[in-house]
C-alpha cells in the first residue's frame, strides 16, 4: 500500500514537471523537430534551390573574376607609340 502511495505522489510530481519542460526552449525544439518529419519533401526541394543559387552564384563569382583580371591585363599593359593611331602633325 505504501509502494502505491510513493508512484502516486511520483505521478503527481512529474505533471508539473513535465509541463515546466515541454513549455521550455528544450520543449519547442524537440516539437519542431518532430514536426519537420512531415515535410521531407518540402525540404528537398528548397535544398535543391538553394543548390541551383550557389551554383549560380559561383559561375558568376567566376565570371566577375576573368573580366576583372582581362581589364587589369589591359591596363597594367605598356603603352607603345606603335599601338597609338597616328595623329595629325
């Protein structure tokens, strides 16, 4: 009977308890991450997307680079009055 008594008040205790920690930041995250289960799909595809920008970001990043480096090539070049038109005297 005394065994009884002690998983009652056992019980009664983790009620409380329980909410405290499910109502916590522990709580939530465990909740959404249980909750992210269902949309898979849904992440699938913005991962796709997000794979599809990077690699779109990277051409250009390496785009911008030949174009800066064909300019600095151009002007880093010695002027030669050779490559001049030749002017009125």
């Amino acid at each position: 009977m005394v065994w009884v008594l002690g998983v009652v008040v056992l019980l009664l205790m983790m009620i409380p308890l329980t909410a405290i920690v499910l109502d916590s930041e522990v709580g939530r995250a465990l909740a959404r991450r249980l909750g992210a289960g269902a949309t898979d799909a849904e992440g699938d595809v913005r991962l796709k997307r997000l794979e599809e920008e990077v690699r779109y970001l990277t051409e250009t990043v390496e785009s911008l680079q030949d174009e800066t480096t064909f300019i600095r090539q151009l002007l880093e070049a010695p002027k030669t009055p050779e490559s001049l038109p030749p002017g009125e005297n």
